[in-house]
C-alpha cells in the first residue's frame, strides 16, 4: 500500500491533538503508522516555539514556520516511501489558517501568497480532518498560559481561513463539530479513516 499522510487541523482548543493520538492508538493494531507535529520537536521547531511566546516579527515568523515544515517534509518521507501512515497533528494548512491571519494587513492574499511558497516541495495530505469549535469554548480549554495565538477575535480569523482551505478543497478535507464528546468524534474520524484506506 502507498504511505497516506492523513492531517488534524483546527485553531487552539479545538482537541485535535488529543483526537490524533487516540486515532494513532487505534490505527496500530491494523497498520504502520508514525506520529508527528508542527511545530517538529527539531531545533527548528523549538525556535518556532520560542518565537510564538516573543514579539517576533510576523513575517520572520512565517519563514522560521516555513523551514520547520521543509524539515518535517524531510523527515516524513521515508516513512511515506515506506508505505506506512504518517498522521500528524498539524501541517501546512496551520501555516496558511494562522499566518495568513497575521499577515492579512500586509499582504494582498496572504494564504495564497503562503501557499505559493511551499508549491514546489511540500507534500500535500491525503486527508485532513478539520475540527471546528466556537472560539470561546476553545480557549475555556486552553488551561496553560495563552500565547498571542490564542485571542477570540484572533482565533476567529484563523478559522475563517481553514473553512476557506476546506472550500478550496473539499475532496481532501473533512469537517468535523469539535464542539461534541471525543468518543463521538473518535468514532466518526475512525469511520472515515477505515473507510478511506479500503477504497485505496
């Protein structure tokens, strides 16, 4: 079977992170599977964390974003040549959602701008599950310490911008209510996730 790189996208709150590693769990009993994130736990990633907590300019923000995803890229690929699973709690489209929000009073479309920048070497998903969740009740569940990221106006921005990727592209993405009990979302993403996998 060919490698499938299946993404959990969704702002802050959304649970997506808690739900992708629940479907990794089930997943390994049937198949290959490898875990990943953005930001990677790399150097890279951990100068991409550093710059969420710190007034780092938003456009070298987007290029410290931008060289952690090559790094991913890279480090999936095998995996992918393999023909193993790769699922991965965030990717490019959280480049597009969140720096295209940042970016909006700078640049004439910003996330096609973004999109543009990855065009020629990134690897594009197979299948993203799209978890959408009001803002308010999202950061209700952000208990730590919220980063400039995490802002209901700012959030709602964000995910505007990921309801605009999944129009773009609705044979890839599936919109999940993250607003529902996780066993019920589990259950759902499963379906379509066996689903998937058997039609291919």
């Amino acid at each position: 079977m060919k490698g499938r790189l299946i993404t959990f996208e969704g702002i802050d709150g959304s649970g997506k992170s808690t739900l992708a590693k629940r479907v990794v769990e089930h997943l390994r009993g049937d198949y290959e599977v490898v875990f990943t994130k953005e930001p990677t736990q790399t150097w890279i990633g951990n100068v991409v964390r550093r710059s969420i907590c710190s007034d780092t300019d938003s456009l070298v923000e987007l290029f410290l974003f931008v060289a952690d995803h090559a790094e991913h890229v890279v480090r999936i690929q095998p995996a992918l040549r393999q023909g193993k699973i790769v699922i991965s709690d965030r990717y490019s489209d959280s480049q597009y959602a969140y720096q295209g929000a940042l970016l909006a009073d700078r640049i004439d479309d910003p996330i096609g701008w973004i999109k543009q920048i990855h065009d020629e070497w990134t690897i594009k998903p197979d299948l993203t599950f799209l978890l959408l969740v009001d803002p308010v009740v999202a950061l209700t569940r952000c208990a730590r310490k919220r980063t400039k990221f995490e802002e209901i106006e700012f959030l709602g921005k964000v995910q505007h911008n990921y309801l605009r990727l999944a129009d773009e592209e609705p044979e890839r993405f599936v919109k999940i209510d993250a607003e529902r009990e996780l066993d019920e979302m589990e259950e759902e993403v499963m379906d379509k996730i066996i689903k998937y996998l058997g039609e291919r």
